[in-house]
C-alpha cells in the first residue's frame, strides 16, 4: 500500500508541475521585466548523436532550436536588451523500437549563455546546460517516441520544450531584469540584424 501511495504522490506532484508550467509557446507570458530579445545565435558544430539516433544536420538542429527560442521570447518587449548565445552538444532523435522492451527515448543536450546589451557582459559566469526531452504532453512510454513520431516533430518537440525550459531558467534569475529608468531603450531590428549575421557567415 504504502509503495502504491507513493506512486500515486508522484504522479500527482508530476501533475502539479506541468500545471504550473507554461507549455503553450503562445500562452500567457512569463514575467522577466524588462527583457527583450536581441540576437539569437545557435550554433550546432561538431555535434555528438547519441546511439540509436535518427540523422540530423547541425543546421537542422540549429535552425528548429532558434526558431523555438524565437517562437517563446519573440514577444517580450521590454526596454532592456539581451542576447542569446546558444551551442547544442548532443542530440538523440529516438528510432523506432519494440514497444515496452526497448522505446528510445529522443534528447537534446544544449548550453545557454545571456548576453545584457547594455554593458556588453555575460549574465552567468559559466553557460548553464539543458538537457531536454519531449515534453510530459509529448510522452510516448508505451510505444516509444520514434514509432510515435517521425523526425521533424520530435525534433520540434524536443526544441520547443528546450525553450520552455531556458525561459523557466530566466524566471529563476529576474533580478536580472529589472528595470532601469535611467537606461534608454536600445532600437534594434531583430530580422535585419538576423540576416547581417547570416550574411557574414
């Protein structure tokens, strides 16, 4: 009883936890006061594919994580501005497999460094890590989520739950954000700026 009893706790406290969690990219924003998102480099060299792993490419990995990122933070429109710097390391895009002997599980292992315009420095002393998976609403434990899915969806799953989770990381850090009066809001174009840095690599 008591083992079934705690099951039961954990699921619920699972349950509680994606309640709380904002999964919709779309939804209701996050409060970071006065963030606003500037460039967002992502950068996919020499990346490791785990075992049991469909192909991807560096830019297919690297274009579905900025399209996340922007996706999630693209709306923010503080007067602050801050840049992303973003290097994927490792990625797992789950094969098929037999269901409930062996169901491979899709990951993405990425790090995240946050750059304030305003004085030109890195908000963390090291990068922080993600390791992301598919997501609680994405979950395929009985058949697995590369029968479940074919590449191009676990790969957005595993990018749009990625996003999520850098914006949970920021919500931990508000203070960062706090807004300065005395600060002028910095103009900047978000899509020309995207095509200058394409256009010099």
């Amino acid at each position: 009883m008591l083992t079934t009893a705690r099951r039961l706790m954990a699921v619920c406290l699972l349950t509680l936890a994606a309640a709380c969690t904002n999964v919709d990219p779309d939804g209701a924003l996050v409060p970071l006061g006065d963030f606003r998102l500037g460039h967002n480099i992502v950068r996919a060299i020499d990346v490791q594919k785990g075992p049991f792993s469909r192909n991807a490419t560096e830019d297919e990995l690297s274009q579905a994580l900025a399209a996340a990122v922007e996706q999630r933070f693209g709306r923010y429109d503080g007067d602050g501005l801050y840049h992303f710097g973003i290097s994927i390391g490792g990625y797992v895009l789950a094969q098929p497999g037999l269901p409930v002997v062996y169901t491979p599980k899709s990951v993405m292992i990425f790090d995240v460094n946050i750059y304030d315009n305003a004085t030109g420095q890195k908000l963390t002393d090291k990068p922080h890590r993600i390791t992301t998976f598919e997501g609680l609403e994405n979950s395929a434990p009985i058949i697995g989520s590369g029968i479940a899915r074919g590449k191009d969806e676990q790969l957005a799953n595993l990018t749009r739950e990625g996003a999520r989770l850098i914006q949970d990381w920021l919500g931990q850090n508000r203070d960062w954000f706090v807004p300065d009066p005395e600060t002028p809001r910095t103009p900047f174009d978000r899509v020309a700026e995207k095509a200058r840095v394409a256009a010099l690599n």
